[in-house]
C-alpha cells in the first residue's frame, strides 16, 4: 500500500512533541513524512501538517502513534477501527497491546513507556511488541533512540518500569532538592549546593555506568571508617532511607497495577 505519510500522531501533547523533535532534529524523517491529528494546536507545530480529524491521519499514515491519555483513548476509540496503518505505536499507560490491537483493529502493536527526561533527549523508554516484523521494531526503536535510550522489557513488567524509569524522575528530583537544602544547611548559596549536587549525581550515575564493581563497594570506596562519608551513610540506614524507597517504589508498582485494570 502506498502511504501519504510515513508517521501519524494522534495527539500532540508535552510528550509527542518531544519524539518530533526528536525525529526532526536527528533528521531521521522529514517534515514531509509526518502528521498530526489534535483539536489542541490551531497552527502547525515545527511546520508539520496537521488536521482536527483522526481519520485523516488513520487513512494516510503508515505507522500511528497513540499520543493521548487512556480516557480520550475510551473517547475515541469507536473510530479507531477504521484505519489502514500497519502499525499501531501507543504511548498511553495502563492500556496493554492485546486492548490496542482489538479497539483498533491493527494486527502489529507497539507499546512504549518513555519519561519525561526524553523532553531533552536524555530518557530511557521500555518497549514492547505485539504481532510485529523486524522492519517494524526496528524503525520504532529508531524513533525512541532519538530521544532516549531503549530497552526491551516484556509486557507483564510494564507496571515494575512504570515505578522505576516512569515515576523514577520524582524521585531523584526529591534526593536532589534534600541535597540542596542540605548545602545551604551548611552556608552555601543556593546555587553552589546545586551545581555542586547535580555535578555529583550525573559523575556518581556515570560511575555506575561504567564501573564492573557491585554497588556496595562503590560506597565502601567513599567511605572510610571514621570519617565523614559513613556518617550520612549510617543516619541513612537509622532512619531506614534504602527500605522507604523500596517501600515507595512497591506503592507506586501496585497503583499502576490497579490503574491498569480499571
């Protein structure tokens, strides 16, 4: 079949923005190639053709990506059987691949779970496929990887990544502030304690990264007995910091797991 356009989006949102930038700043595929389906912009974004009816991207376009929230997916999907795509590229969380390909009468589904880091082309996004051939998953990972790094996770995980790549910025981002305020405890401005702090999360990150040694010896290597490391370090185990994470992590996996039977 002979498509108009290479890629769809059903939906333009913080998110499916950041995949076309992702698309158009890499130059993996022109502004020609892609479509937009949305009643929230009145004005093409980055000079992309767009339209207010979804059938128009759903009979022109080869690959579509699912760009909307689960309920404006319930909202619209009496008119998404009708397509002629290949594929069928969902962004939604809690909707799986077997609802997808059935409300949407597509045989190849992708499912993605990118965060919100991808906004600056430094996220992580869990991909799972339903029913897809090689040419398939191989130009949907292109897609992700210009915007983050992807990795492969079977579907029945899916809640497990929502509770650690998904939510997992907030975490970090509250490590971070308790960082900050913990500088500024101590006399420094505001600015230092963050440049200092963010310094040392992405150098400490990297070091994981890159390092063959288990976790538990990179702390060792910080801290010496008696010195100043391991004072954090042991009022961190006191207050039980490593279980109220593991704690909250659970938390957050069982919510996604009700979320996604609703």
């Amino acid at each position: 079949m002979n498509y108009k356009y290479k890629l769809g989006f059903i939906g333009c949102g913080n998110m499916a923005k950041a995949i076309i930038n992702g698309l158009l700043d890499s130059k993996l595929l022109p502004i020609e190639d892609i479509f937009i389906s949305t009643p929230s912009i009145s004005a093409p974004y980055r000079g992309i053709a767009f339209t207010n009816n979804n059938q128009d991207v759903l009979s022109t376009c080869e690959y579509v990506v699912l760009a909307v929230k689960p309920q404006i997916f319930k909202a619209i999907s009496a008119d998404m059987a009708s397509n002629k795509i290949k594929c069928m590229i969902s962004i939604m969380a809690g909707v799986n691949t077997d609802t997808i390909s059935k409300i949407c009468n597509c045989n190849q589904v992708v499912r993605i779970m990118p965060n919100t880091p991808c906004s600056i082309g430094e996220g992580v996004s869990a991909i799972t496929s339903y029913n897809t051939d090689a040419e398939t998953d191989n130009f949907v990972e292109s897609i992700f990887k210009t915007i983050s790094k992807v990795v492969r996770v079977e579907e029945k995980y899916f809640d497990a990544v929502t509770s650690i790549s998904g939510s997992g910025p907030a975490y970090v981002y509250y490590f971070i502030k308790a960082m900050i305020d913990g500088g500024v405890n101590g006399g420094l401005s505001f600015e230092q304690s963050k440049e200092l702090t963010i310094a040392t999360m992405i150098g400490a990150s990297k070091m994981v990264e890159s390092s063959s040694e288990e976790l538990d010896l990179l702390i060792q290597k910080v801290c010496s007995k008696g010195g100043t490391t391991i004072q954090a370090i042991d009022t961190f185990k006191e207050k039980s910091v490593g279980e109220s994470i593991i704690e909250g992590i659970n938390k957050c996996r069982k919510r996604s797991e009700e979320l996604s039977k609703a």
